[in-house]
C-alpha cells in the first residue's frame, strides 16, 4: 500500500510538472524533459524544472525581432515565470537545505524576475537575493553560476551600494572574473562603473586573455588611452605566462615526456611578441625544443620570429645564438631563397648562403640586397676583400641609396685602405645622416610602415607625425630596432611624442595600427640628447609616450 501510495504521489507531480510547465510558457528542452520524467526523487525533479525555466529566460534570443512593446510584455510574463521558479527553489530548499542547486535558483530568479521590470524590491529587499546566492556559493565554491549571478547583481546596483558593501563585492567580482566566459560578459559593465580605471585593472586577472579582451573593449570604446595600457599589461602577463610555460616544458622534458614538452616549447616560441624582452625566452624554448617536423600554423608564426630576429640583426646585436638562429630556420617551411640565405649568413653558415645564393641565381633582384650587404660585411670582416666588393657590386640600385649600403662601402673602403672610396663612402654616409625625415621616406611590408634612420647625433626622443587616420582614431604601436617603445594614440594632423634613447649609427624604425584602421605617418625628428643617460630596451615601455 505504501509503494503503491508513493507511485501514485509521483505520477501526480510528474502531472504538476509538465502543466506547469506548459501554463508558464516555458517548455523545458526535449533533453532536460526527458531527465525530469525519468527522475525518481520528485524534489529533484521540481528543482530541474525551476533550473529550465531559469536558462530559458537567460537567453535573450527569444526577443529577436519583437518590437519594444512586446519585448516589455514579455519581460512582465518572464518576472512571473521567474518568480515561479523561485518559489519551487524555496520549497525545495525547505526540505533540501543543503541543496545549493535550490540556493542557486531561488536567489538568481528572485534577481532576474526583479530585475527584469524594475522591481524597487531588488534594493530595498535584496536579501532575498543575495543571501541564497552567497549559501549557494559557500555550499558549492566550485560552481561558477553563484558567483556569477552575485557579480551581475552587484554591478547592476553598484552607485547604491555602500563603501563597506562595495569592498566586499570587490571580492566576489575578483573571484568571479577568475572565470573566462564571466569575465568576458561582465567586464564592460566593470568599466562603466570602476570609478577610475586603476581600480578597473585592478580586479582584472593576471593573464594574457584577460587582458586582450580587455583591449578589445576598449577599442570598441574608441578608448585609445585605456587600450594602450591594457597592451603594456597584456605583454608583461604574456611574458610572465610564458615563462610559466617554459619552465613546465623543460620539467616535463626532464620526466622522460618528450612529445608535450616539444609542443610547449613551440607554443613558448611561436607565441613570443616581437621583442627584444622575450628574446630570452625565444631562444631558450628554441634550443631546448626537440627536433621534429613542425605542423604549418606554427611554421608560419616561427617565420614570422625569423624575419623579426633578422631584421635587428641587420641594425643591431642579433637577439640570438648562430646554433639557435639554425635551429629556428629549419623549424620553418618553404622560406624564400634571400631569406633562408641571409639567415645562414647570420648564422655564421657562410658555405650554406652561397650554396643557396648560386641555386637561386637571382641575385641581382632587390629581394637580395639585404642578403648580399650582409654577406659583403661579413667577408670584409673575413678580409676576403675582392668578395665582398663583388658582393657589394651586385646589390640592386634601388639599394644602393641606402645607409646600409654605404656604411658597407665605408667599411671596405676602410679594409682595403682605399682613400678615394672611403672618401666618397663618407661623404654618402654624411649626406644620409639626418635628424628628421619626410613622409615619403617611409617604406611598407604587409601593411606595416618602416623607417630606415641613419642618425649623425645621440637622441632622447622621436616625433612621429600622422598624416591620415580614422575620424574615431586609431592605436599604434611603435617599434625601435625590435624593441617595442610603447602604444600611443593617434589622431589626423598630431605628432605622438616617444622616449627613446638613440645613439648615432643606423636604426629601423617600425609603425603598426593594431587597432582603429589604417595610419599613414607623415615626417620624424629626433630631439634631445642622450646626456640624460641611456634606456636599455627593458625601459621603454612608454610612460612618457603620448599624444601632443
């Protein structure tokens, strides 16, 4: 009889179930109803219907294409529905008091239904909410939805809080943003109510994601400012996690498992930013990573790193060991002949950039002046003089107004002891040095502006001019012989203004628009000197850069 009676008593909830669920017009989703039949505990099942109805009205997709009118009569049907779900919740956690599950619903639909028409309860009554919310969360700290629902409620009554009440909702949010796809719907929210944006980057979790999408926003805001330094703080937590990953790789390497530490090492090196701050983890993931055959997405971002590390070998120390430099170029795919060339010579593989350089016998294109400069400095150094001179022979004129053209020939001239030809090379040297350029001395790769600088004088600083931006603007970031000065805003008609060490010799200067559209840079000058003491690259993260 009592089997029979508990049989009975289920089948009539089971009936409840479904016609409430029909009458509030939420029908639960084939899967979740099916799992409601099937459930055994009839508590249980109650519960799983207040959960559907709470998911069914987060989401915001049923209001597509409903005029305003009608999307405000529904939000009154979804607050009577919510508030259905939050009296089941209740029931439920009268018999289930430690069920966080029921904590979880009764606060989060007692929130949602007030919040959806403006109900003043959601403030003068928000114990009704909160206090679910936080049993939920310290019954279950490891389900995000508590925590989540807390946050959401805290920023949508932020400017009515109190200072104490605000110190605690810190907390919750700091906890809250912990979680990627939380801290990805709320953090535009957090912006609009941190009352400064230290206190904004302040709850912001030390991680690379978390601060690219940061910059995403406030590049959706126009927010030059706050964008730039969302990138400064995006590339130190990039270095920081990398590192972590470095240290990982050569942990696992050291226990005898290859194949993951292999695709960390990879992952350390094609992730690195085109910096001379992480030349050091370059380099250490590169020569320690196993060899291999290497899938083409991360070829062709190492490709990209061999190009970075080639062009400051030409103005600069190279960033990495020759051993290194090889290893990097083998990781790569299918490299044009004047690059694989001129990354053996930078190698010290003088017979390997030859033997590339007669295959290819092209060598008279412009591709391959880099490459035959190159070469021409390093035989000179080699005292094999007669090569070098062939070498600089063959370089394409449209090279040989370059700077590196000449201080190649100066450098001959010097070996050879050529005093008519060093004469001359000193004198196109002269003539090239400058402190200011024009608009039209720019260059272009894919899309992003170059500079080649021959300065005569130390310089403390560099002023760039923009000659065309967006209306809205746009963000740049600005590169000095691979070493990122900083991210500055710019505007049509404006000079950004950067701090920068310089001493005389041949520098490459680089522009990228990372965000807001297309730049074109108009003239630059050096300013000051370096008497004020020179910045190491590890300095010039541009807190003094900005918009004048």
């Amino acid at each position: 009889m009592a089997a029979i009676g508990a049989c009975r008593s289920w089948e009539t909830g089971q009936e409840a179930l479904a016609g409430l669920a029909v009458e509030g017009g939420a029908p639960l989703a084939p899967a979740l109803g099916a799992e409601v039949r099937r459930e055994p505990d009839l508590a249980r099942a109650w519960l799983l219907l207040a959960r559907g109805i709470l998911a069914t009205e987060l989401d915001s997709r049923r209001w597509t294409g409903l005029t305003p009118s009608e999307i405000q009569a529904d939000r009154a049907r979804s607050a009577e529905r919510l508030g259905g779900a939050a009296s089941i919740a209740a029931e439920t956690l009268a018999v289930r008091p430690a069920a966080a599950d029921a904590a979880m619903v009764l606060g989060a639909a007692t929130y949602l239904g007030w919040s959806q028409v403006r109900d003043p309860r959601l403030i003068q009554r928000y114990g009704a909410w909160e206090k679910p919310l936080q049993a939920a969360l310290a019954m279950a700290p490891q389900q995000r939805e508590p925590g989540r629902f807390l946050a959401a409620a805290y920023l949508e009554i932020w400017p009515l809080l109190s200072a104490a009440k605000r110190d605690a909702a810190r907390g919750v949010l700091a906890a809250a943003f912990r979680e990627p796809d939380t801290f990805h719907r709320l953090i535009g929210t957090w912006l609009e109510v941190a009352p400064d944006r230290e206190t904004a980057f302040a709850l912001v979790p030390d991680d690379p994601e978390a601060w690219s999408r940061l910059g995403e926003v406030f590049s959706q805001r126009h927010d030059w400012e706050g964008m730039g330094e969302a990138r400064a703080r995006w590339r130190k937590a990039l270095r920081l996690h990398l590192g972590a990953d470095l240290v990982e790789a050569e942990a696992r390497m050291g226990a005898g498992d290859a194949a993951t530490a292999r695709a960390l090492f990879l992952a350390v090196a094609s992730r690195s930013e085109h910096d001379v701050r992480y030349a050091g983890l370059l380099s250490r993931a590169l020569a320690e990573c196993p060899p291999g055959p290497v899938e083409s997405v991360t070829a062709a971002k190492l490709s990209e790193q061999l190009e970075w590390v080639l062009d400051r070998c030409q103005v600069t120390d190279c960033p990495l060991p020759a051993t290194t430099l090889r290893r990097l170029t083998r990781f790569c795919r299918d490299l044009p002949a004047p690059q694989a060339a001129l990354a053996a010579l930078e190698a010290g593989d003088l017979d390997g950039a030859e033997r590339l350089e007669r295959r290819a016998q092209a060598q008279w294109s412009e591709p391959w002046a880099p490459y035959l400069v190159a070469k021409a400095e390093l035989l000179v150094a080699r005292g094999r003089l007669d090569q070098a001179a062939l070498a600089l022979d063959q370089v394409h004129r449209n090279w040989q107004g370059k700077p590196a053209y000449w201080l190649a020939r100066r450098e001959l001239a010097r070996a050879a002891d050529d005093r008519p030809a060093e004469v001359t090379a000193e004198r196109q040297v002269a003539a090239l040095g400058a402190a200011a350029w024009p608009r039209t001395a720019w260059s272009w790769r894919r899309g992003q502006a170059r500079l080649e600088m021959l300065t005569a004088v130390p310089a403390a600083s560099v002023s760039i001019g923009i000659d065309e931006a967006p209306p809205a603007g746009a963000l740049l970031e600005v590169r000095l012989d691979g070493a990122v000065l900083g991210s500055v805003a710019a505007t049509a008609g404006a000079t950004v203004t950067l701090a920068a060490s310089l001493p005389p010799g041949l520098h490459l200067l680089e522009i990228d628009s990372v965000a807001g559209g297309s730049v074109l840079p108009g003239g630059v000058a050096l300013a000051g000197s370096a008497a004020a003491g020179p910045a190491s690259p590890g300095g010039l993260e541009a807190p003094t850069a900005g918009l004048r």
